[in-house]
C-alpha cells in the first residue's frame, strides 16, 4: 500500500492520501482528478471502477470512486469534491471507465453535480420535470413542487453535454439521443420480457437494432433517502426489496458492514446459517434465471421445471424464516432465530433433486439446436469491455473476469469451504447461460460442506451476537461487497458520528451490480435483430428493482 | 363401413320430392354451411382445451379443472365473456380495414375447413382440385393478417405483419411441394381419390422414403404456416407483446384466436389426408379379420383421432422448443427445406415411375 | 391468525341476496347470472408486475399452485385482451402516467387488483418522495391484496373475491362501473389539442 501512496505522490503531487481506513483514501481537487485517473488506469492497473458514490458533505458535494486492480485486487478510493452548490461540476471519467457513465448520470440526478466531458448529461431516474435534487441534505421534498402528474412525460430526447476547451472554459453543447429519420421502437416500461418495468428505446432498420437507449427510473423509490431518516436495524429491510432474488445476500452484505464499522464478532454458528441462506437463494436466484431466459425465448415448459424446484428452496425458507420472500431473517450480529429441525435434511434434499434435475434441464434446452443458434455467438461482451463496464457475477466470468468476491475478498466463511470460480471465456449468452448452470452446481457442492459442518455443530448453538439495544457507529466511511447472485453487491456506509440517542446513517448508498449490467445493453446488442435483444438482456438477467432502487 | 352418402343422398331425394331443384340445393347449401360453421366452432373450442389440457401435462401441472367437471366448461366461460367484451374502437386507424382483417383469417380457415373430408361419404364438397384448392384458400389467411398489422397503427402490430408475410410465404412453398409429392404417388389431386388411393396401405407407409420426407417437411411448413411455436414470430409475445393483434380486443380477437386453434386442426386434417390416410381405416393387405375389425370404427373417428394424433405432435414440440429467429426461420425454409424438398419431389417422380413404391 | 379469527368477506353474499330481493325479470336475471359467470370464471390477467409481487404471481402460475385450474392462465401481455390488471409492485410518479394509459387501453369490463402493501398504501415505501400512495389515488380499485409480497394463496383469495365481487354486478341495466369509450376520446383529444 506504501508503494502506491509513492507512486501516487510522484505521479499528482496535489493529492493527499490517508492509509488509516479500510482501504488507502486519496483526496484530489478536481483540476488534477482526470489526468490521475488516467494514469492510475493505465499505469497502476486500476481498471475495475467498483463503486461510485455521490456524496453530500455539507460544506461540500462530491463524488466517492472504489478502484479495484484486477490482477492484485487491491482496492483504493478516491475523494473528489466541489465546494460550490449552485452549479457543482466536476471532471467525467467515463471516457476511461464505461461504467462511470450511467453512474455519473445518477449523481447527476440525485445531487445535481454535472459532469464535464460527459457525453449524456440527462436524469437517470426521475422524471424529466422533476425540481430540485433529492439527495442533497438541503432537498425540499414539499410534495407541491413535485406532485403525482398523471400526464405523460414528454419523450426527452434533448440531450447535452459540457465541452472543456483547452483554455479550461466549459461550454454548453445541446444534442438529440436520436436523429429525425430513425425508426425508434419503445420497448417496455410494460413489456413481458424486460423483467420488470425497463424501458429501452432502440432504433432499428427492419429487424436489426441499431442503438439502444435505456430509459430507468420507473420502479425508483428512493431507498437510499429513505434509510438516512432510518436507524441501522431498519435500513436492512430494504436490502431485500432490491434485488428480491437475492434478498439473503444483499442484507448479509449490509449486516458485515454495520458489524464491520461496530467492530463486531458474529458467532461461527450464525455466519454458516448467513453463507448456507446466501448459497440457497443463489441457487433460486439461477433457477429463475434459467426459467426466464427459456421463458423469453419461448420454451416454455422449461420455464415450468426450474419453478418447480424453487418451490423446494421457499419451502425450506418457509419453515425457517417464516416467509417465501423477503424473508427479513438475518440481522446485525446474526441471525433473528435458529434453523428448523428439518433443516439439513431438506437442504440435502434440494442438493440432490437439484442435481439430478439439472441434466433434465440440459436434455431439455441446452442441447436444443434452437436454443445453441440463438445463443452461442450472440452479444458477446469480450473481457476488457467486461472490466470497463465493471461487468461482474455471472455475466461477467462468461467474459473471463475473475471477479467473484468470494474469491477476490472473502468474506463469511467462503474461505473454510471448497469451491471452483466457474470462468468461460467468449462471453456471448451460451456462456452467460453456462455460467449460472455451472455456478448451481457449485453453489450444491458449498452447500453440502456446510450441511456437514453444521451437523457437526449439532441442532442448536448461539446463533446470535450479543448486540446493543442502540447501535452507534464511529464517524468514518466504509464499503463492504458480496457475491450476490447477479454480481457484486457493495453497501457504502458513512456515519457522521451523531451523539444523539437514535443514530442514523448520514449516507447508505448500494451499489448494485444490476445497474451496471443494464449500461452493457447498448453494447451488445448493437447490430444484432429485436430478438437477440430479448434473448440478450435476457442472459445478462437483471432484476429491475435493483437497478432503480 | 358405414357410408354417409346414404343418408345425404337419401335426404336429397327427399327435398326433390317436394320442391324444385333450385330450391333443393339452397336449402342444403345452408345446412351444411349451419352444420359446418357448428362444427367449426365446436372442434376449435375443443382443440383451445385440448391444447391447455396437453400443455398442462408437459409442464407438471392440472390444468383447468374447476369449471364444470375436468374443467370441461371453462371454454362456455372463455366464450361468454369473449361475446360481451367491448370492442375497442382506434383512433387515427382506418377503422374499416381494421375491421375487416379478422373476418378474412376467419374466412379463409372456414373455407379450407370446408373442403376436408370427414368420413365415408361425408363431405361439403368433392372438386378434382381439392388439395390444390385447399392450398390457394389458405394463403388467404396471410392477407387478413397483413391488414391486421398494418391497420392497428403500432410499431409492434407492423412488425408482427411483415414478419408474418415473410413467414408465410416462405412456407407455402414448402407445403406445396410436400403435397405435390404425394400427388405424384396418387395420381390424384381430388380429395375423395386420395383417401380412396389410401385403401390397402396409407401414403407414408406405402410411398417410401420419399413420403416420410415429404410428411416431415410438412409437418415442419405446416407449423410455420399456422404462425404456432417455434414458428411463431408474428405474434412472438416475449418481443412484440402479442405481434400482429396486439391491438384487437373482444370477439375480434377471439376470431383470430379460434382461428389460430382452427388452424392447427386443418393442417393437422391435411396432413392426415395425404400421409395417414383420411379417414381410412388402418388395414394391413392380407389379415382380412383384423381389417373387418378396424372397419367397424366409424371413418370419422378414424379421420379425427389421426388429425388430434398430428396436432398432439404440433402441440408437443410448440411447448419444448425455444422461438427461432427471424433470419434462422427464413434460413431453414430456404436453404433446407425447400431444396429437400425439390429433391425429394424428383425421387418420388422416379419411384413411381420405375413403379418401385410399394403397391398397397 | 387462528381459524375462527377470519372473517370471510360474507356482506358480498349478503348484498347479492338483497339487490335480488326485490325480484327481476326472470330472463334478464338470467341472462345476467350467465354472463357473470362466464367473466368470473375466465378472468385473464395482464402480465404486470414491477417487483417482487411479480415473482409470486409467477409462483401462482407454476406447477405447485397452478392457477389454470381456476382458468387463470391464459396471462395476455396486450392490455387490450386482458380481463383484470393484477399490479404487482410499487407503483412511482414516472410509473403512473403509464399505469393509467394500461388501464384506459383495456377493454370493458376490467378489474383491478392492488396486490401488495406498496400498490396499497405504498408500504414500506411510503416515505418516499416519489412513490404514489396506493395506486387507488390513479386507477379504481376493486380487491385490496396486503401483504409484502402476498403468498400465492393469498392471491387466489384476491382472485375469489373478485370473482364474488362480478357476481353482483349487472350486465343489462348498467355495469356498476362504466365510463364510456366516446367520452374517454373526448377527454384524450382535448388534451391533445391544448
């Protein structure tokens, strides 16, 4: 890390860096952040952009980047600021990581800061006439100035960007997303196979697909302004209305973050029940997935047969947890209750009929010739767009990027058990496909180890920590991500560290690994036919919620 | 076997008794139009169920049935709310095009519908170009979808029209020539000829290879051309919501979905005439007993368990295969099926010629 | 909840007895007991779902608890083919304008499911500064579904009390709901012209 900090020093004497954190912290004033960023790409290997995450400090706004170094996974975080608020701009970094193109629009649409250089500067989420910035500390949320309009939107297809001169000055340059002669089909925000409420706009000339633009924000609820006027315990009951498929997974991630930053020991016994509960729902998750991606293209009796052994997975949430779906079951220091009796039981039941079911799902699509002329050599995401656009989960190791994070950055107890990364190496939708088939088997065999292991805890133990009435957390920041079952999934944190007795998060952000999936849509599907879009997005398998937040 | 000309001949005289010949003939052209229309829609309620039912098997699950018993009147249901469901009218449309379109897939399935032959002297009509008239009826269809797509004034109805043109037209050829094969080993283009052809031994057992080929290919074109899956790309619901009737509600939507299900049935009829027989019996040349025992079925038993036969077929790969696409579609027909099938044409030509086919 | 604790919603069938007190004509009322159960027992869904309500109507749909026993499956993604829309998940002000746009496409007679606490009230999300409050405040609504999600038996409850809830109305002699095609153009077209 000292290395770094030198190199970092030779490279923008102006920047300061701080080791004391989690990870090495480097503050930059904007002027010098695009020619760092540059050679922190190109020179330190940092090309992963894993995170970015507007941030409201009050005095001043500014935008928090996690880099990843793909080949060390070392991680570092960078710390740009504005100090003015009326018109805030900083540098855009899109040019050098893709992925930072949709997020800049996000931070562009909850804290106004825009970005120079940036291709595309619109909202991302709200609607085109909204007023104000909703995540800034001073946002009037007067329900007068932005009521419920029933009147249709118009269709924004005004753009603009900010250019920067070699003298520095910023002018404005306005655009259109697409030009007057283009046949712009709507697909969604209602279609059935956008997976929920996603909206593309694609210009096509006849069957093929020419651009792709992505319209969200339909399902956006306001999470993350939700949770800064909720106590800890209360924010992780959003965590599962994200990413509903891996709704475990995304609240274990929040729990490791809040125990991270309270400096709390969770008990062996409730980290299994967490890592078992992660791996039963990635393998719901999968199976969906796999049902969807039949579903779009037809088959629909596939469909039929991976719901059929979801229902075995609800079950066994069902006798523990109480619930089918969002079960709310882990919490901060462990879990709410212990397993069911039946537990390891019917877990190696689901291990066994899943196992054997996944050759009948193989004999039933992948074989199909069908299916292998419509999936292999379509869309494919090559392993250095899967990296720029910070492509991870499934979609991202059919491309070859070794990014799953519990092998990366363990976490839990995936480092006591054995397991392979299924990587594949074309990445076009036969691969994606592959991944999650391979991925199940994988997640069976971690499964049966735990079973083994908490057979040897026997029926009952201390599944919870002791935690206070109250959680308090120290002022810092800190950023803690997970395998979920689409991708990385990372919670960042910051705690201004409020005396007061009711503590509440000063900034919760998810940085959810849907959302750079969907940034990958105009890529791949550019020049390919309106059903490849369908079979594609259908691959790259997103969940809307998540994306939208 | 019993033969139904019996009693169509006897009701004729009956009529001419009383009146005049003009008069005679109209009044059975509406009885069998009556009895036909009735038929229609009888046979295309029970194939919407046939194939819910079937569907139903292959994915695991009941199936409908809590209306009535098995769920067998949960097509009255589907019907009566069908009836009194609005029709919602266009704006900016050309109102009676749209209009129009459903009744011209409705009619061109009624006709063709028509022409089959149901059972031993049970038949509308018996031309010397019945197949050939049958084939001409139904690319009619195609219009009526057309008008349909293109009259609804959305993007995902045009597209569903094009596609269906492109696909339909494609496809007749193949479906021609798979008939024309079997004409060759007939001899015959007129209905009752080829069932008759069919006495000691059906066309795909007694025509060769050839004839397995052609029923192969047919059954292949006869799917793409009732627009049904893995063919169904003009309505392909997971990309154009419901393709070229997205906009059509009520009973106009209704008639394109009996049609659709009506479809399935004439084709499934067509294919049962020209390779499996129509309505003749099974027979083996030689085991005279078991032959006489075959002929106790009524023929039109035997004419519609062979067509619900090729329709489970239909049905069954429709639920297990994925979509093709568009170019793969276009692909399949030109580079394969219709090559193999001029090929296929010329063996058969040269079968029955050097009289190499089985006699029957 | 314990078995003697739930309250069917019997006032339906109580209602349906007394607006068949008075007496009616005896082929109408008929007439009208044939319609009705004909939609009531072929009610066909719009496919929509915005979140996770959506799963579990999937769920409703697959093998286990196999809604096409009621003749429930014949889901239509064209607003215009469906019978009643089942909004499964929140509902947000950029949704909105294009929830009712789905809602004036379908075609008489139409029905709506709020199914979910977010599509009731906006449930969890009812802080947010841009999620509606019950999709009551946009579209009529006919059954009320809580639940976050709602289990798949619990919607083939909503299910039956919608199929009660058809049983009383009155196909000749006024739906009990109805706002005229013609009118709806009217409205649209004077928007369109401001």
């Amino acid at each position: 890390m000292a290395d770094i900090q030198e190199k970092i020093g030779k490279l923008c004497p102006e920047a300061q860096c701080d080791a004391s954190g989690e990870f090495l912290l480097i503050s930059v004033p904007d002027a010098q952040w695009h020619d760092l960023a540059q050679s922190l790409k190109d020179e330190l290997h940092f090309d992963y952009l894993t995170a970015l995450v507007g941030v409201d400090w009050k005095e001043e706004l500014g935008v928090m980047y996690y880099l990843t170094n793909t080949e060390t996974q070392e991680m570092i975080h960078v710390k740009v600021a504005t100090a003015d608020r009326e018109q805030p701009r900083l540098h855009s970094v899109s040019d050098l990581w893709a992925v930072a193109n949709f997020q800049e629009r996000e931070v562009y649409d909850f804290y106004g800061i825009e970005f120079i250089n940036h291709p595309d500067m619109r909202r991302f989420f709200l609607r085109n006439d909204w007023v104000g910035y909703p995540l800034r500390k001073d946002y009037d949320d007067d329900p007068e100035k932005n009521p419920l309009r029933l009147e249709d939107e118009e269709n924004e297809d005004n753009t603009y960007r900010l250019v920067e001169d070699e003298n520095g000055d910023v002018t404005r340059v306005d655009g259109k997303v697409f030009g007057d002669d283009e046949y712009v089909i709507n697909v969604g925000p209602q279609h059935p196979s956008t997976h929920g409420v996603m909206r593309y706009r694609a210009s096509i000339e006849g069957e093929l697909v020419k651009k792709v633009d992505v319209v969200s924000g339909y399902i956006h609820r306001g999470i993350e302004k939700m949770c800064e006027s909720l106590m800890y315990p209360q924010t992780l009951l959003y965590t599962e209305r994200l990413d509903y498929m891996s709704a475990h997974i995304n609240r274990h991630c929040l729990c490791l973050c809040i125990e991270k930053a309270m400096g709390l020991e969770v008990p062996h016994r409730a980290e299994l029940i967490r890592m078992m509960m992660d791996e039963l729902m990635r393998l719901s998750s999968h199976l969906l997935s796999y049902g969807c991606l039949t579903m779009d293209q037809g088959a629909t009796t596939a469909f039929f047969y991976g719901f059929r052994e979801r229902e075995l997975i609800y079950d066994i949430f069902d006798k523990t947890c109480g619930a089918r779906m969002s079960m709310s079951y882990l919490t901060i220091g462990g879990v709410k209750a212990d397993v069911h009796p039946d537990f390891i039981n019917d877990v190696r039941n689901v291990c066994d009929t899943v196992t054997e079911k996944l050759k009948e799902y193989h004999k039933l699509f992948t074989g199909n010739i069908i299916a292998r002329n419509r999936m292999v050599g379509v869309g494919i995401l090559g392993k250095e767009d899967a990296i720029n656009y910070a492509i991870t989960g499934p979609s991202g190791r059919a491309s070859g990027h070794h990014c799953d994070v519990r092998k990366c950055h363990p976490y839990s107890l995936y480092n006591e058990v054995e397991f392979d990364e299924v990587t594949y190496e074309t990445g076009d939708s036969m691969d994606r496909y592959m991944v999650r088939m391979k991925e199940m088997e994988e997640s069976i065999k971690i499964l049966r180890q735990c079973c083994d292991m908490l057979e040897k805890e026997g029926i009952e133990g201390e599944y919870i920590a002791k935690v206070p009435k109250i959680i308090k957390l120290p002022a810092g920041h800190w950023y803690q991500q997970v395998e979920g079952s689409r991708g990385a999934f990372g919670v960042y944190l910051e705690s201004d560290g409020d005396p007061k007795p009711f503590q509440k998060p000063y900034r919760l952000h998810f940085q959810s690994p849907c959302f750079n999936l969907v940034g990958v849509v105009d890529l791949t599907c550019k020049d390919n036919l309106i059903a490849d879009l369908i079979t594609i997005t259908a691959s790259i398998d997103y969940v809307i919620p998540d994306i939208d937040r | 076997m019993f033969d139904f000309s019996v009693v169509t001949n006897w009701f004729n005289d009956l009529l001419l008794g009383v009146m005049p010949q003009w008069l005679a003939t109209t009044i059975e052209c509406v009885i069998v139009a009556v009895l036909l229309l009735l038929a229609y829609t009888v046979l295309a309620m029970f194939y919407i169920m046939y194939e819910r039912w079937v569907c139903a098997w292959f994915q695991c699950r009941r199936g409908p049935l809590r209306v009535g018993p098995w769920g067998s009147l949960q097509i009255f249901a589907d019907v009566i709310k069908m009836l009194i469901k609005e029709v919602v009218g266009l704006w900016k449309t050309d109102n009676f095009l749209h209009k129009l379109a459903p009744y011209f897939v409705l009619v061109a399935s009624v006709v063709v519908f028509a022409c089959l032959p149901w059972g031993k002297g049970l038949q509308a009509i018996d031309f010397n170009i019945g197949v050939f008239f049958m084939t001409a009826v139904s690319s009619l269809g195609v219009v009526g979808i057309l008008l349909a797509g293109w009259s609804s004034n959305s993007k995902y109805t045009m597209i569903g029209a094009m596609r269906s043109g492109a696909q339909m037209i494609s496809y007749e050829l193949s479906i021609g020539i798979a008939m024309l094969t079997i004409v060759c080993l007939a001899g015959t283009m007129s209905v009752t000829g080829l069932v008759e052809a069919q006495q000691n031994g059906w066309f795909i057992f007694t025509g060769h290879i050839p004839a397995i080929i052609a029923f192969i290919i047919y059954v292949i074109a006869a799917t793409a051309e009732t627009n049904r899956g893995p063919f169904d790309l003009p309505e392909a619901e997971h990309e154009l919501t419901a393709g070229y009737h997205t906009e059509y509600s009520g009973i106009h939507f209704g008639f394109f979905y009996l049609a659709e299900y009506l479809n399935l049935f004439i084709v499934s009829g067509i294919a049962t005439l020209l390779f499996l027989g129509g309505w003749m019996p099974f027979h083996v040349s030689g085991w005279d007993g078991f032959n006489a025992v075959m002929d106790y079925i009524p023929s039109t038993i035997w004419f519609l368990g062979k067509a619900i036969f090729v329709s489970f077929i239909i049905i069954w790969f429709k639920w297990s295969f994925p979509r093709v696409r568009i170019d793969q579609m276009l692909a399949l027909e030109w580079r394969y099926l219709m090559p193999i099938g001029l090929f296929n044409l010329v063996l058969m030509a040269v079968i029955v010629s050097m009289g190499w086919h089985f006699a029957g | 909840m314990k078995h003697e604790d739930f309250k069917d919603n019997e006032y339906i069938d109580q209602l349906v007895q007394e607006l068949n007190a008075s007496g009616t004509n005896v082929v109408v009322g008929k007439l009208d007991q044939l319609i009705n159960w004909g939609i009531s027992n072929s009610l066909w869904p719009f496919c929509f779902g915005t979140s996770c309500c959506a799963i579990e109507f999937m769920c409703l749909g697959a093998a286990r608890y196999d809604m096409a026993r009621f003749g429930f499956e014949v889901a239509r993604n064209s607003p215009r083919q469906a019978d009643y829309i089942m909004c499964q998940g929140t509902i947000t002000y950029r949704m909105a304008p294009a929830l009712k746009r789905l809602y004036e496409q379908m075609a008489e007679p139409k029905y709506v499911i709020a199914c979910g606490a977010c599509t009731v009230s906006g449930g969890p999300f009812k802080n947010s500064y841009c999620v509606v409050k019950g999709i009551d405040e946009i579209i009529p609504v006919d059954v009320y579904l809580p639940g976050c999600p709602p289990r798949p038996e619990a919607m083939f409850y909503a299910l039956m009390q919608l199929q009660r809830k058809i049983k009383v109305q009155k196909f000749f002699g006024g739906v009990n709901r109805k706002e005229s095609r013609k009118k709806f153009f009217d409205k649209s077209s004077e928007t369109a012209e401001k």
